[in-house]
C-alpha cells in the first residue's frame, strides 16, 4: 500500500466533478477560494480508516475506492468514487473518525478543499446542501446493493460488476488495476483472482491482462456481471438527472425568510 498522497498544488480552471458543475456559481463561488487541484497518483492513500478527515475531495477524473480493514488484516471495497461524487463530504454529518481507507484505484486529479472550509460553505448553502444529498443518496445505493451483492452472488459475477463499475469511473476499457489490488477489493485470494481472470478471458470478457492493466469488452463483460452493476448505474443516473437541475437553480432563501419580506 502506498503512502498517504502529497501531491502538487495548483489551482482548478475547469470543473470536472459532476457535483461541483451543478453547483449555481454563486453558491461555488463559496468554495472556489478554497479549492485547489491535486494529482491522484496510482494506488495513493489519500485518508485512512480512524484518521479525523481533514479534506474533501472531488475527483475530476480517475477513481478512488473505499476500503474496509478487517482485523485479521483483509480487506473488501465498499465503494468507488469518480467524476460523480467526493471523498470526505459525508463529514458534514458530524466530526467522526473516518470509517474506511481512500485509495486512489485509477489515476487522476481532484478539487480539494479543507473539510472544516467546506462545512462552513455547506452551512450557508442550500444548494451545496443539496448536492451533499444527492451524493449521499448515490452511496446508500451503492452500499445497499454492495451488501445484496457479495452475500447473494458468486464472486465471478461480484468481479466482473466491479469492473464494470471502474470503467464507468474512468471512462476507458483499458483499467489500471493489478490483480493483487482487485483481490484486495473483493476480499478473496490472489489465486482466486488469477483463476476467474481465465474463466472472464477465455470468455472472451478480459481482452488482455498485461502487468497492471486490465483490458475489457464491456458488452462480454455485461453478460457475465449480476444485474447489481445495471441497477446500480441507472438508479444514480436517475437521482442525477432527476436532481442535479434542480441543484442549479435553488434560491438562497434564509436572508430573505429572516427579513420577511417573502413568506
């Protein structure tokens, strides 16, 4: 596992996070001072399970996984996160220890912002309180149908979901992912691994596995996945469509409350 990310700083010109992007610019306005880019290097640990978060980050591309440490030492993933969603906001919720491990399983940048900066903008904002939903939504989904899914459904099925699901994430069939890292996000053993990269291969599924990089058809690998990765991906799709919108044209309504002149 790799050590904690310190990446080069820079300011964004562009914004590539989905939730960020729906955000009205007033309300953006709030973060944007505060907000800075940064390199997501391969495999980086960027919070671990037990620190205090001290930043939220928005991918603008690349993924970031969440992990669970067991005890004995194994781990599962719970989640990935992309273009659609942040790392740390659920920190709004109340000051707790973060309870998994951020591991950046696809290179990338993000929009980081100090956690206690992007409390205060959360306070203030409706719309960014909104967006903080939608991507709390998003997650209890993926969480849910996570559980369903490794308890109902056979790890080849379970893989190839995952797959699928990073691909969304970067966009690119071509996945940098080793098998050690893609035991560690199952939860099962290397040479489990090795032996369902052959059943997916010889399917004609995995077009390739060359050190480091996995190389899909996404229509072969569909068929070989459980219907978790298209219910999954509709269902977020859904609250996007359905709320994003409506993120962008939310009122700051307290001032006016206060004063009484619109009630």
């Amino acid at each position: 596992m790799s050590h904690s990310v310190s990446p080069a700083v820079t300011r964004p010109t562009t914004i590539g996070n989905r939730l960020l992007a729906a955000l009205p610019p007033a309300d953006f306005d709030l973060l944007a001072p505060e907000l800075e880019t940064v390199a997501l290097n391969q495999d980086a640990v960027i919070s671990r399970a037990g620190d205090q978060i001290e930043h939220v980050f928005f991918p603008n591309s690349g993924a970031i996984s969440l992990m669970i440490d067991m005890a004995n030492g194994q781990t599962v993933a719970t989640a990935a996160v992309g273009r659609e969603g942040a790392v740390g906001s659920l920190s709004v919720l109340g000051p707790s220890p973060s309870a998994n491990t951020a591991i950046v399983c696809a290179a990338g940048t993000a929009s980081r912002i100090p956690a206690s900066r992007f409390h205060a903008a959360f306070n203030r904002s409706p719309a960014i309180r909104h967006a903080v939903q939608i991507h709390i939504r998003a997650m209890l989904i993926q969480f849910q149908l996570g559980a369903a899914c490794n308890a109902l459904h056979p790890v080849e099925a379970r893989m190839a979901r995952w797959l699928l699901h990073l691909r969304d994430r970067i966009d690119h069939d071509v996945l940098p992912l080793t098998q050690n890292a893609l035991s560690q996000m199952l939860g099962v053993r290397r040479t489990t691994v090795t032996l369902l990269m052959g059943n997916l291969r010889a399917s004609g599924a995995i077009r390739s596995d060359r050190r480091g990089q996995i190389e899909i058809d996404r229509s072969r690998l569909a068929a070989a996945a459980c219907e978790c990765h298209g219910n999954m991906r509709r269902e977020v799709e859904e609250i996007f469509s359905t709320n994003t919108a409506r993120s962008r044209v939310l009122v700051v309504p307290d001032a006016i409350n206060e004063s009484g002149d619109a009630m």
